[in-house]
C-alpha cells in the first residue's frame, strides 16, 4: 500500500457519516459473541423459554446465559439469578420479564455492560399513558448509556449468517439464508413473514420485529442494511412513521445503493386537522407518505404480497436496464394477460428482431406464434424451452425475460423447470428472468438449480408484471438527474428575515395572514401578484377610478374562507356605475348571511383562461407538503392534483406538472393558446424555498394563479397564507 492512500481520507458527508454510526451502534444486535435471555422460565410454553429454546435449537454460535432468579439450570444450560451474576461480558440481553420489571432489568444490564437490548415485553405505550412514560425512562436511560434497544412489544431479531445463526425472536421458524433485511412493525405479522420466506423460499440476511420503535428506528435500520454486505434489498412493513424527514434524508441515499420496498398500511396517524384551506384538504396522510417514498426511490407496494414479489425479484434478478419485455409462453391466455399488465403499467412487449422470428420458426410449429409474446403451444418440449429461452433472452430488443408455464398432460414440469435453469444461463447476465408457473403443484425446486441460482417464480402473470415495473420504475429514479432547489439570493432572505420577525412578534397564534401582509411576503419572493388596493366601503369608487378598468372586487371578512361561495366576487366591473352595483351587492349578501364586512379588495381583472393552484399544507409530523393542480375552481372536484415534499428542485417542479392529467391546458388544449409553464415551476419552487425559510408557515393557498402565455409569466389573483406560530 502506497504511503499516500493514507492522506486520501474521503469526505464524508455529515449525513455518510450518520449512517455509518446507526450501522456500527447496531452490530451487537446482530452478531453477538454473547447473549443473555432474562426471564427464562422453567415453563416451555412461556415466552422466555421459547426464546431460549430458538437460540438453542438453530444454532446460536455465540455464548448464551439464561437469566432466572429462581433456578439454576434451564434447557441444559447454566442459569444466572441475574445479568451481574453471569461474569463474562454480554452483547445482547434478550427480556421477556413483565412489564413493571423492565426498567429494573435494564439498568442491571448497563450496569453489567451489555451492549445492546431486545425488550419483548409489552405493555408500554401501545398500551397506557404510564406505560408510555415507562418507555421513554427506559428510552432516556439506554441513551445516556450508550446501549441500542429494539422494541419494547416486539417479537424479536434474526440473523440467518452461518456465523452468528441467531433466531432472538419467539417464533419457531427459522428462514432460510437470504440477502434480503427485513423489518416488521407488527410482530404477529413477522411470525407470519417468516412463515412466508420459508414456504416461498425467500432468503432473508436479518430480520427485525421493531415494536414500539422507541430507540431503534426504521432509519436506524436503513444505515444497517446499507452498510450490511449480507444484505442486498431491505423491506419495511410499516405501520407509522416517528420521523418521516429523517427518513426523507437517509433513504434516498441508502435508496441509491439497494433497493428499499416498503409497504406501509394507511392507518391515518394526523387525527384530525383543519381542512380550511384547499390544500390542506385535498393533502392527507397518505398522500404524504405516497409523495415520501416516490422521492427517496422507496418502492411502495400496496399488500403485503405485492411487497413479496417485487423483493423475490429484486434479490434473484439484476435490475432491468429498460422496459421491453420479451415472452415466451406455452399457452396463449395467461401471455396476453401478462402482456396486458405490463403495457398498463407502462412496459412495452416489442416485436422481437427478424433475425430471431426466422430461428424460432426452423424448429417450431407452424401454429405457433413467433412476434413476442412467443407461443410455443401446448406440445413444447424442454428443448423447445430451451432454444426458445436462448434465442429470446438473446434478442437486443428485450431488457427483460417473463418464461410462462402451464402443465399440459404431454410434459412433466420438472424437466421444463430444469430446461429454464439451464436456459438461463445462457442469457446475458443483465436481463432479469423471471417465470410464472401456473400450476397448483407449485414451483419444482430444480428452477432453482441453474447457474443463474434463484429464479424468481410467480403464481400469476399479473404478479410478474407487477414486480417488474416496480423495478423498471426504481432503476428510473435511480438514474434520473435530481435537479437543484431554489435558493433565494442574501436580499431576499434577509428581507425574509425581516419580515418573518415582524410577523412572529405580531402573531401569537396560528392566524392567516392579511392581503397586504400576503402580498408583501409574495412581493419578496418574486411571485407576481395582481395590482390590488384594500379599501373601506367609502373610498371604494374612488380608489376604483385611480386602478383603472376592468376590475374585480372582492369582500374582505374574517368570517368568509372562500368568497366566491358567499357571492363576494364579481368579476368584469368596468364603469364606476357598476362597482357601486357590485358593492351594493356584496353588502346585500354579507348582511343575510350575518357576515362581518371588514372592507374591500379591488383588482385588476386578469385574462387567462388557464388557472393553476400551488399551496402547502404543513404537517406537524410530516413538514411541508406541496400541492399543485390546474384547471381552477374543478381543482378540488377532480382532484387532479400532484404533491410533492420540500424541497421542491426544478426537476420535481416540472415532474409535479407532468403528474397532472390536465397538464394538457398548459400545451395548448384544442386551439386555446398554451400557458407559461416554466413560471408556474417557478412559483412552486418559490413557495417550496418560502416554507422552508419560514417554516412557522403552516398553509398556502395561491388559487388561483392567472397562467399567461409562454414567456408572460403568471399572476397571482387570490391567496392565502396561514401562519402557526
Ligand atoms: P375565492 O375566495 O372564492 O377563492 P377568488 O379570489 O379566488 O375567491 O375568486 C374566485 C374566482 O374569480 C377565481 O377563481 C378566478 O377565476 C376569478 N378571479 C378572481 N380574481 C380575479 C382577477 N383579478 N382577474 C380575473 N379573474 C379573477
Ligand atoms: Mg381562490
């Protein structure tokens, strides 16, 4: 080694270096020397001695000391009154001991210097507020003294690595040796996963039943998979999210490296919140978690045998390097669903090259089909397979290989399964394979036998389909430039300073903000707003003369969210004849509705026929959302909207856009002149950058924004600005 590698030490990036101190903090949970199993009981149906018995009978290669004060042998091994008592030094301690004795327990074991905790035990805050401050003692404690702790009310840690062959959980299932890390937040559904990766054959590197999350985190885990060399894909099954920015930090990076399949249920976790505002009612839990996982390159599944698929694919399967799929088949029905599935979800099935068409009809029937998807017909042998699979998988015109099999009575499954292992070999290394045995027989093993290992088999076409375009769709993100926010210049933040002092000082709770308090906020930012004055009923005709015509006027009333709902608009006044008609109305409408009448906005009307929303809603325990949607009052009817985490880059304001079925208005839809996209990125990133800057901002509404045509910009002529101190 030359004397210069030293000095070249690489420059970690505060968050590189995050990741690397998780992974470290969480090895002596995963290979442990030493293990302690506190509440060990002499009763094998209790919970303690099906954790002892696990770590027995598969294998445990490190030390293991049961802990019981009342006995002396357990399972054949020596047993500890308590964690001190034991004299060698413990890496983890395993604790099922009821709940009122945990925090004891846990501080004999930092006194006797274990390093890392599994609490089994329930009964904390999943159940009781008491039991939700035991937690956080228990939580506070382990930090001050540097321990890691997975849990409390968890099932457990599981390491399949021949090293360690660790099963620290109370189920009786053992998966087989895999590369794929999992985490389970329901630990009744962990038992039922390892039960699923056995019977399917899915390998797993570590599993983890993280419980109540009260120190190691889905985030945690994230670093410890990335770093892991066992572990080649990570799947989440999650019920909740503790800190979804974090995870919007460390996910997209770990993201970049293997890919992360999450399926996570859609319990609502906000309870209720104020939906005044457009954005915040068309913004909801879900969303949120939908816009988190597309931007970090989380693949989301919708089931839980979704989330199977696509991991049986990803840890088998290269990633395919485009979407043309090539199918052989024997049977024509499940190839044109598949066929189908894909194209829906946005694969091509293309025509194979001639060259390849030709070769396949020298050896097979006439009826057969030759284009893509390949039938072979009932009668194909495993040769058939085989020179099919060869030839197929070969053609440049494919990224990737779906082989479709339904056991006909001329051929037995077993040799069409080896013929495709073998087969598989001889297609490029970087085309995923993928099979679909539609027999109820299920898979033979040997499919698994060939040299390209682990093929992945599906029960239906659809599933395939499914799984593929998930990976398709994750090599996309992960080679997609990510684009750059909007950082404002020195001015404008320190104008932003300014005015983000003045108001927290003038606001004391969450209120929304005045025209003119919006305006200037917007002014400073650099969103065009429309010319607009705020006026008394007195001065309005006055002030209407100074504006000039058109105008629109506007009520002004603490009482009204939406004005156009109570009459408070009109549109195209152009005389100061018709401005006293207007106001007259107004009036009129205000009084019967009982409402305050606190003045008048008059503005300048703006012609445009496209209409845009941009807003944030601001999540307490998501951050920042933002929405956007075009198309005017229909906004929230068809709620054809896109959102998008903070920061928004130019890229993300453009594919927030591109989301949107009506993006079309702003091309030009049947002969209307089309609008000035790149301004309305513009003021998505903008409003993005402000909620950033400003982050006591909890709602924006800019609805609608006037959209000229290419190279005019866009007009702000209503909004909203909430403020929540
Ligand atoms: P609301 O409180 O009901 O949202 P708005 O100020 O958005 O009230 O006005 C309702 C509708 O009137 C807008 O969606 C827009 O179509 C139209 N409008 C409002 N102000 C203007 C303006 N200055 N120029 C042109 N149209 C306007
Ligand atoms: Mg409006």
């Amino acid at each position: 080694m030359s004397a210069y590698n030293n000095s070249i030490i690489p420059a970690f990036s505060e968050l590189e270096k995050e990741i690397c101190l998780s992974a470290e903090s969480l090895k002596p949970l995963f290979s442990p020397q030493s293990i302690a199993v506190i509440g060990a009981s002499r009763d094998l149906h209790s919970i303690g001695a099906a954790l002892l018995g696990n770590l027995l009978r598969f294998g445990f290669r490190g030390k293991i000391y049961p802990v019981n004060p009342s006995s002396t042998e357990l399972q054949g091994l020596r047993s500890f009154p308590q964690v001190d008592a034991i004299g060698q030094s413990v890496d983890l301690a395993v604790i099922a001991v009821p709940s009122p004795l945990v925090e004891q327990v846990v501080r004999d074991c930092a006194a006797a210097n274990v390093k890392a905790l599994v609490i089994i035990s329930s009964g904390f805050a999943e159940t009781s507020e008491e039991g939700k401050k035991r937690q956080l003692h228990i939580t506070e404690f382990i930090r001050k003294n540097g321990m890691r702790m997975v849990g409390p009310n968890c099932l457990g840690v599981l390491n399949t690595d021949s090293h360690v062959s660790l099963n620290a959980t109370f189920a009786p299932i053992f998966p087989p040796r895999g590369n794929i890390g999992f985490l389970s937040q329901s630990g009744a559904l962990g038992i039922a996963i390892l039960d699923y990766t056995k019977a399917h054959n899915i390998g797993i590197s570590t599993f983890v039943s993280v419980g109540n999350k009260a120190d190691v985190s889905s985030n945690d885990l994230l670093a410890y998979w990335a770093k892991d060399e066992h572990t080649k894909v990570i799947a989440l099954y999650l019920e909740s999210f503790g800190k979804p920015r974090k995870f919007a930090r460390i996910a997209p990076i770990v993201a970049r490296q293997k890919p992360i399949v999450a399926v996570k249920s859609g319990r609502s976790a906000a309870g209720s919140r104020a939906a005044s505002s457009h954005s915040a009612a068309l913004a909801n839990l879900d969303v949120a978690v939908d816009a988190l996982f597309e931007q970090t390159g989380v693949i989301r599944t919708n089931t839980l045998e979704e989330l199977f698929d696509v991991v049986a694919l990803l840890s088998t399967q290269p990633l395919p390097q485009g979407p043309r799929v090539g199918i052989i088949t024997n049977a024509g029905g499940p190839a044109i669903l598949l066929a189908d599935a894909l194209e829906a979800k946005g694969l091509v099935v293309p025509e194979l090259g001639s060259k390849t068409i030709e070769a396949l009809r020298s050896f097979l029937p006439s009826q057969a089909s030759f284009k893509n998807p390949v039938d072979m017909i009932a009668s194909a042998s495993p040769q058939d397979f085989q020179k099919t699979i060869h030839l197929v998988g070969a053609d440049e015109t494919i990224d990737a290989l779906v082989i479709i099999y339904i056991p006909p009575l001329v051929t037995e499954s077993e040799q069409i399964a080896e013929a495709i292992a073998i087969s598989a070999g001889m297609i490029p290394v970087t085309k995923p394979i993928l099979t679909v045995f539609l027999s109820s027989k299920g898979v033979p093993p040997v499919l698994n036998g060939g040299p390209r290992g682990n093929l992945p088999a599906f029960s239906f076409p659809e599933n395939a389909a499914q799984a593929l375009a998930a990976a398709e769709r994750y090599t996309r993100w992960k080679t997609k430039p990510r684009g750059q926010p909007l950082v404002f210049s020195d001015t404008v933040q320190s104008d932003l300073q300014k005015i983000r002092e003045e108001l927290l000082q003038a606001k004391t709770s969450p209120t929304w903000l005045t025209p003119n308090e919006v305006s200037s906020l917007l002014r400073i930012i650099e969103i065009q707003t429309v010319t607009s004055i705020e006026t008394p009923l007195a001065q309005v005709e006055h002030k209407a003369e100074q504006l000039g015509y058109p105008l629109v006027l506007k009520v002004i009333s603490p009482d009204v969210v939406h004005k156009s709902d109570v009459g408070g608009v009109v549109l195209g006044l152009q005389s100061k004849k018709e401005i006293r008609r207007a106001v007259t109305e107004i009036t009129t409408r205000m009084t019967a509705r009982k409402l305050r009448l606190a003045g008048f906005l008059l503005q300048q009307e703006i012609h445009s026929h496209i209409e845009a929303f941009v807003g944030i809603s601001n999540d307490p325990v998501f951050g920042p959302l933002v929405v956007c949607g075009l198309g005017g009052v229909q906004v929230e009817l068809l709620r054809d909207v896109s959102f998008s985490l903070t920061p928004v880059t130019d890229i993300g304001a453009g594919e927030m856009i591109d989301k949107l079925c009506s993006k079309k208005l702003l091309e030009g839809f049947r002969g209307a002149p089309p609008g000035d996209r790149e301004a309305l990125c513009s003021i998505i990133m903008r409003v993005s950058s402000l909620v950033e800057f400003i982050p006591e901002i909890s709602e924006i509404d800019l609805n609608p924004i006037k959209i000229l045509p290419p190279g005019q910009g866009a007009i702000v002529v209503d909004s909203r600005i909430r403020i929540s101190p």
